[in-house]
C-alpha cells in the first residue's frame, strides 16, 4: 500500500508541516538554507499546480551535491546539534521534489517529527513548547491525509482525526514525562555553538560591571525553603574572589596561588537558609551563592575561599540546592603566606593613594577599625556613585580618588582593597550580585545581570575576614533597593535610555512579574524537571518503590486507554440502535418473546414472527404482512424507505396490541 | 529467506483465525477476532522515538522528553483507533451471484456498523480475491466482492479477510472470517458443433443450426420476462391490453434435445459444448430439452429454464455445497 499515490490535499499539509517545522529554526540557520527550503516548497507547489513537470534526477543530483558542498562550508568541522539539524533541514527540503508516494510522505513527516523535537534545543519557551504542539496537530493530520484516498479533498476530517489522537496522548504524555526516569547522557554531545552571554569575568578593571548595569539579562532566580528571604542588606550572592592585582585589573589567586592557600573555616553563627538557586547559562564555570554557603551541592566544588565552582562552563541553565549563613566567622587565623597574599600590590604606581592611605593610618593610630572609617567618611565627602564615571588612565585609583572622585561599584571596591592593602591590612575584591526583585507570585527572588555588584572583604584580627561595602558609604539606598530603582530615582542619565515610561507603572510592574513568575514556574517544574523529579514523587507516591512506579504509571495509563477504547466502542455499549424502527422492534421482540416464545438466534426475524402468527390468530395478518415486508426489506431491491413506512404502522399496532394484552 | 518465513506465518494465523470460528451468514467483528500489529511504518515510528529519546537524554532537554512521550502517546491511541476502525463492524452474507468458470465470481455482502462513526480504508478481500477498497459512511452499505472462479459447480470464495491500517498507518489490524457464501459457477462456454438430437424420433437434420425461425404469425401470448422485446406486440400495448407477444409458427418446430452422449471427448470439454448451445439456443428464442447421462431436463424455453440448464450443467457428477 506504500507506494499508493497521496491526495492533493494531503500534498498540501505537507508543504504546511515543512514550513511550520521550519519556522523556529529560522533564528540560526544559514540564509542560503533557508532560501533552499523555500524556493523547494514554492517548486512543489509548481508541480502541485500542475506548471512544472517533475524534476529529473540529474537536477536533483545537483542539488544534493551543492547542498553538501554548502554544508562543507557553512558547518565544516563543526559537530554541534546545528550542523545535524541543518543537514536533516536540507534533506526534507530536497525531498520534497520527490514526494509524490506515500513511503516518500512518510519518511518526510517521520524526519519532520525529529527536527521539530530539536527545535527545544535552541528555543525552551512556553511559547515554543505551545507552538510545537500546534505543530504535531498539523503533523499528525498531514499523517492522516496520506492515509486517505487519493479522491478526497475535504480538509477537517484529519484534523478532527488528528484531535481525537493527540488529545488522549496528552495526559499519557504527561504520566511519563512525570515518571520517566531521567538518565544521565550516554555520551557526550557538544551543546549548541557558544552564544555570547553577559555575567561576570574573572578579572575586573574599573568599568566593566557598570556595563553590566545595563544589562536586563536575567541572572539567576533563587526560592528559599518555605523561610522568608533574608532582609535586603543581606543579599549578597558572592561569585568571585579576586585577589591579585596588577596596577590595573583585578584577577583571580593563580592556580599556583590558589595552592598555598588553605580552605577557609567557617564558624556559623545563624541559622542556615536553604535554597535553590536555577542558574541562567553565563558560558562560565562559577556559580553564585548567597553569602556563604556551607557546603557544595552535588557536583561542584568549592574554592579555598568559599565561592562554587562548576566543572565545566555553565551552557544551559542548572539548578541547585544549597544552604548558606548569612552570621558568620570566617577564617579568623591567616598564616604568614595567606597574609602576604592579600597583601599583594604591585611595587610602584599610584603614588598619591599611597601616600594618603599613610596618613590616615597615622591618622587612626594603627587601628584597622579606624582606618576603615577614615576612608569611609572620606568616600561619602563629595564622591558620586554613577554609572557614568568616565575613562581613568594609568594610575586609574589615583585619579579616580583625586580627580574624577566619580564611581561605580567597582571603582570603590578596588579603591578601598588598593588602600587597606597599602597599609597592610588584608583584604580582597569580591564580585558577585547584590540584591534582587521579590517575586510575590511564586515566591522567588530574581536577578538581573544590572544587579551585578562588587565590594571588599577585609580580614580583621579576631573577627576574621568581614564585609565592608563601600558602596554602602556612597550611596546606602542601592543596597535596599535594586540598581534599577535606585538610578531611576536619581534620574541617572546613563540609565534613563531605552525604557518607556509606562513599563514604570504599577500594574505594568505587576503584569511583568506575574509572566515572570509563570516562567520560573516553566523553568523549575519543566525545564529543570529532573532535579525536582525525586522529591516529588516521593511526596505524591509515599516512596519511591518500584511497585509504587509501576502502578503510578499504569493506573492512569490504562485509564486513558481504556477510556479510548470504550469511546471507540461506544455504540456497542450503548442503549441499543438509534434508528425508531429498530429500536421498536427489539422493544416488540422483548415484549412479544416473553408472551409467547422467544426467538431463537438462529431463527429469522420473518420466521419468528411466522410461527407467532399461528399461536397468535388476532394479529395474525399483521405478523404474517410485518414478515413479508421485513423479507422484502432485507433481500429486495425495493426503495428502502418505502418498505419502512409501511412496516412502522404495523410494529406499533402489534406492541399497542402486546401491551393490551399483559 | 524472511519472506516465506512471514507468508507461512500469516497462512498459519488465517487458517487458525479461520478455524475459530464456524462459517455463518452474518458476522460481528468482535475484539477477539481482531488482529493488530505495527505495520513496517510503525516499526520506522518506534525507531524515530527512540532517536528522539536518545536526544532527550544526551542532551538533558525535558521538553524533547515530552514531545517523545506525547508521540508515543499517539502511537498507542492510533493502536486503538486503528482497531476500533473494525471492531463493531457487521457483515452479512447476501449471495453470490453465478458466472462461468474462468470468469470472477461475484459476491454481494452487507456492511453494517453504529450509526456515529466514520470508518475509513478498510480492505476487504478473499483469499485469492483482489482488494476492494471502502470508506464507510452511511449506516450500511452492500457492496460485490468478487473472486475467481476456477471449475464449475459450487463456489465459495475462501475466507474473507478486512484489513485496515487506518488512521496513521502505523497499525494495521485485520482479521478472517468465514462467510456462508456460495456462488454457482457454469462451465465455461465452448464453441462447437451443435450436439443436436431431435426430440421424440423426429428427424432434425433440416433445423440443424437454424437460426430462429420467424415464418408464420400464429398468435398473441402473455409477455413473460426472458422473451425477447423484439416480439412485444406494440399495436396492443397502445390499446391498453398490456403487454403481448407475437408467437410465430418457427417457434413451434419439434423441440430440440441437447445430449451429453451425443459428443465425444473430455467431458468437461463437452459440459462446455453444452453451455455455448444452451446459451446460443436461449439468445434464439428456441425450445431445447438437455439430456446428461440419466437426467432429463424437458424441451422448454424463457429464462428460467435457461437458468436450469446452465445449473445441471454446473452441476452435473458435481457434489453438493461443501
């Protein structure tokens, strides 16, 4: 039967479906695919319509040998998902000039099927996930037409076809997905092609976190374990420490460094908070964690200096659970080695911070405590936090403190490390995100790339290593509120652009957050369904049993099934024929078999009633004439209609006269 | 190798689908009749999803997961689907018609199913038949299988089998049944000498081979089906008489007796000689009376005697239905 010509129609839904599969790949594929794809479905189209001729396979040749040569040069070397999508995009293209049988119909929808599928690789939203259901309906009709005779033309059935298929399979679809264990990967698969994330890098130089600012990227969104969050000064997500510092950027320990330093003792002094953290790919291996964590989550490792570290660079959005103190002691001895460490500075440049960290060490007596303060009040005299702080030269700290005296995060973070170090205090820079925007909806705490932030850890005798934001100094609102909120108040020109003003408005705010909410929501029990999957089962199912399983996934299973079967088989079951004159006479034979005899299965209707008509002499014209007229019914070529109309009549006359005689 | 090995295998399910259950003239087509596997397509399904289930787990993507488990969903409801497109159907044996050995015997059947549904590309054929394609519409629909008709006497057609891959063709279900189904097949018609013998003593030779005579007007006869519309008299039929026939004196000549024993050779062979002269002497208008061995058919004429003749001839040194 396969190689049964297909209906036009079914032609039609074909070109559909090919399209529809191609839309949500348009975004990377190469342009010159993309024509290819197109100018194919408008040649079928042609031979649709009867104005080309089939191609011949000389110029199908060429096009396959052009298509790989174009392939060569688009995707060489490259073994990522995009080049194996294109390759299939490309081969259903080129099918389609062949799709005349239905074997051809249906390895073309088959192939359609699996390149919708990898369209999650590059798109994962709900909107995505909508569209490519509304993508197998049309699929899943177009398998129908070809089904079809090649005569019909009508276009609803296989849609409605379609329907009655797909939607069944919904909640089968949702048992499994719920139940289905999650494997880790058989081998290994390159993820797509890098795409260019903003986040943090691991060295900073004045300026490059106030570009972050401007970002609206999203950064990571955390859910804390039925606790409130912590209080919105206490929101510190710590990514990296940076401790080595060249006259200009700020860099990470060295691995050779990073050796000679010890872990870091941390002596809680709070409760700890649990969390879950779902992580936005940044294309790089560090995570983020509220102030400091207690432990790493399952595959990750901690640095000697308490940040998380992921194996590899963070490609697509992870989720973990962790549990952190925000009161705590941390490290409160330093050996010889560590002390010289974050005592690093290079041996000469800027002079006159130098020479003003000294004076205030007199200043304060040798005091570390004091000296902090000094610099502090120093940076609330007439500096300006702004994203707008203007280039520095060589000397950057020097003139950032004594001419531009204008700054973003980064510019008092490295400034107060460059100052304390002078004087030989220890201290380090530490970047990470400040802050966030609660979530009422479903409770969670989102950051943005704009909340990217940076402040110092200073060690201080007897106390350990201890926070000291010097941000706070400058400008103490950003630390309760976010970046966003805090520069639009200040009418900050660098942040003014881009925005409407009616995003600003209150139910727009609302609006956002509750579609933000319902993303998240996507993320955590969708996407990152896998790290959700025990716990849930665990509290649905009351353990995790293989028994348990087992019918967990039968149960509603066969329920599905069986109640397709029974819609399937619905007549059957039913009250009995539809059709009044059938229906009378089963009521007739009821009534009529209980009076007299009953009939037997292998006897006729018209033989039935004949042996009635001899035990029953009243009726026994209207039987014997009900007989004839069913015989005729059944076996003559007379109008069937006709034939009924006459035999009614009767039916009702003999169950009035059945009635009337109980 | 894999060829044979699978028409063995589905001669061995027909026979045994067969055997179940005893022949009858109207058959409901229950669950347990019903016989469902994965067409070649279906296995191309399942091989599909497990490459999208390979790129759900490499790629840890949960939506690939579910686009998976969604069409693995469908193929299981196309499954039922598929059987519910035979399931419920009701067939009933209405007869089949005669025809001439070599020819395609024609069998007339009823389909019947619940009113509400629409059951589409079911294929019905016997097991030496061809397929006959049909959508189901209406609440029944009769329909002419045919099969083909090898010998004479009684022909039934085999087992019938409903095939149907319907919706997705991912499935295919059928199942056999046994119809009580016969068709009566004549022998096929040879041409040939006219095996002539005239009745009670008479000489034939004059008449041999003549063709229906038309000499002498001898009177008006009621019009019977099988009489030729060239007699019907049209002047009475304008008088409101109804319809008559001419009788003319030809018609009247001594009978003419076609005998078995008058020719020589292969009896089949010869049974065919009959059949032409009957069939010949019918399109003639002329009385015949046909002889086989010890029966006797006496001389007579019209389309009921034609019928009879041809069945002797089905029949003759044949057997019952069986």
């Amino acid at each position: 039967m396969s190689r049964e010509q297909i209906s036009r129609n079914a032609v039609i839904l074909q070109l559909a479906t090919f399209v529809a599969v191609l839309l949500p790949h348009l975004s990377w594929l190469p342009g010159w695919i993309t024509l290819l794809a197109l100018a194919m479905v408008a040649a079928r189209l042609m031979i649709h319509s009867g104005r080309w001729p089939f191609p011949h396979w000389l110029l199908k040749l060429g096009l396959i040998a052009l298509s790989g040569v174009g392939l060569i040069i688009s995707f060489g070397g490259n073994t990522g998902p995009e080049a194996m999508v294109a390759l299939l995009v490309l081969g259903l293209a080129l099918k389609l000039l062949e799709l005349y049988h239905r074997r051809d119909a249906l390895i073309l929808l088959f192939v359609a099927l699996f390149v919708l599928a990898t369209a999650f690789l590059f798109h994962e939203s709900v909107w995505m996930a909508a569209y490519v259901l509304l993508v197998v309906w049309l699929l899943l009709a177009a398998l129908c037409a070809i089904q079809q005779r090649p005569g019909r033309t009508a276009w609803l059935p296989p849609f409605q076809r379609a329907f009655a298929l797909l939607l069944p399979a919904l909640p089968l679809m949702l048992v499994l997905f719920l139940l289905f264990p999650r494997l880790e990967p058989l081998w290994s698969v390159q993820l797509g092609t890098p795409r260019a994330t903003t986040g943090l890098s691991d060295s900073m130089s004045p300026g490059e976190v106030s570009e972050l600012a401007l970002s609206d990227a999203l950064a990571f969104r955390v859910s804390f374990d039925g606790e409130p969050p912590p209080a919105p000064a206490q929101r510190y997500w710590r990514a990296l420490v940076l401790s080595r510092f060249d006259g200009r950027r700020w860099h990470q320990a060295s691995p050779a460094q990073r050796n000679r330093l010890r872990a870091e003792k941390l002596i809680a002094q709070s409760e700890p908070l649990g969390y879950e953290i779902v992580l936005e790919p940044s294309g790089r291996p560090w995570l983020v964690a509220l102030d400091l964590p207690l432990a790493q989550a399952r595959g990750q490792r901690l640095s000697p200096f308490r940040t998380l570290l992921s194996p590899a660079p963070v490609e697509r959005r992870i989720q973990y659970r962790l549990a952190s103190v925000v009161d705590y002691r941390l490290q409160p001895l330093l050996t010889r080695q560590e002390r010289q460490h974050y005592l690093q500075l290079p041996g000469w440049g800027n002079e006159r911070s130098r020479a003003l960290a000294s004076h205030w060490w007199q200043q304060s007596g040798g005091e570390p405590e004091r000296f902090i303060r000094l610099l502090l009040e120093h940076f609330q005299r007439g500096f300006e936090y702004t994203l707008a702080p203007g280039a520095l030269g060589r000397d950057g700290i020097d003139q950032f403190l004594f001419q531009t005296t204008r700054g973003y995060c980064e510019h008092f973070a490295g400034a107060t490390v460059f100052l304390l170090r002078s004087v030989g205090i220890p201290a380090r820079v530490v970047t990470g995100y400040l802050g966030g925007e609660w979530n009422p909806y479903e409770n969670y705490l989102q950051l943005r790339q704009r909340d990217a932030h940076a402040w110092v850890e200073v060690w201080l005798q007897g106390r350990g290593w201890v926070r000291l934001d010097p941000t706070a100094a400058v400008a103490p609102e950003r630390i309760e509120s976010s970046t966003e909120q805090y520069f639009r108040q200040r009418g900050d020109a660098a942040f003014s652009g881009g925005r409407g003003f009616w995003l600003q408005a209150d139910w727009a705010r609302r609006l956002r957050q509750r579609y933000e909410a319902f993303n998240f929501a996507w993320h955590r029990w969708v996407l990152n369904y896998q790290s959700q999957q025990i716990t849930l089962l665990e509290n649905w199912l009351g353990g995790l049993e293989h028994w348990r399983l087992i019918l967990a996934l039968l149960l509603p299973g066969a329920a599905v099934l069986g109640a397709v079967l029974a819609w399937q088989l619905r007549q059957r079951l039913g009250a009995g024929p539809r059709d009044p004159l059938a229906r009378k006479l089963q009521r007739l034979q009821r009534l009529l078999g209980q009076r007299f005899a009953a009939r037997r299965p292998s006897q006729s209707l018209s033989a039935w009633l004949r042996t009635l008509a001899a035990r029953w002499p009243q009726q026994r014209t209207a039987l014997e004439q009900l007989a004839r007229l069913d015989e005729q019914q059944r076996y003559g070529r007379e109008s069937d209609h006709h034939l009924r109309q006459r035999m009614l009549p009767l039916v009702d006359q003999l169950l009035r006269a059945a009635r009337a005689q109980r | 190798m894999a060829e044979p090995l699978r028409t063995r295998l589905r001669g061995r399910v027909r026979r045994w689908a067969l055997r179940r259950y005893p022949r009858s003239r109207s058959v409901t087509l229950t669950q347990n009749r019903i016989f469902i596997l994965p067409t070649r397509a279906g296995a191309g399904f399942m091989l599909l999803l497990l490459l999208m289930l390979l790129l759900g787990i490499n790629y840890e993507n949960n939506l690939i997961y579910a686009i998976t488990f969604l069409a693995l969903g469908v193929f299981l409801v196309a499954c039922l689907h598929t059987h519910g497109n035979l399931a419920g159907l009701k067939l009933q044996a209405l007869r089949g018609n005669p025809c001439f050995a070599g020819e395609q015997a024609g069998f007339e059947l009823e389909l019947d199913h619940p009113a509400g549904r629409r059951r589409e590309r079911i294929a019905l054929q016997f097991e030496r038949g061809v397929p006959l394609l049909i959508d189901l519409e209406q609440r029944n629909q009769r329909l002419e299988l045919f099969c083909p008709a090898p010998a004479r006497g009684w022909l039934h057609p085999g087992g019938l089998k409903l095939e149907t891959g319907f919706p997705l063709g991912l499935f295919r279900a059928w199942t056999w049944i046994d119809l009580e189904l016969w068709a009566l097949v004549y022998p096929r018609p040879l041409e040939g000498e006219l095996p002539v013998q005239q009745g009670n003593g008479h000489s034939g030779e004059a008449h041999q081979g003549q063709p229906a005579g038309s000499d002498d007007f001898i009177g008006l006869e009621r019009f019977q089906p099988g009489m030729s519309p060239r007699q019907i008299d049209w002047k009475s039929y304008a008088r409101g008489l109804g319809l008559q026939a001419k009788q003319f004196g030809a018609q009247r000549s001594p009978d003419l007796w076609l005998d078995l024993a008058a020719l020589a050779g292969d009896l089949e062979q010869r049974l065919s000689r009959l059949t032409y002269w009957v069939l010949e002497l019918s399109r003639r208008e002329r009385r015949f009376g046909l002889r086989l061995g010890s029966q006797e058919l006496p001389p007579e004429q019209g389309e009921h005697h034609r019928h009879e003749a041809l069945q002797r001839l089905a029949l003759y040194g044949r057997g019952g239905r069986g």
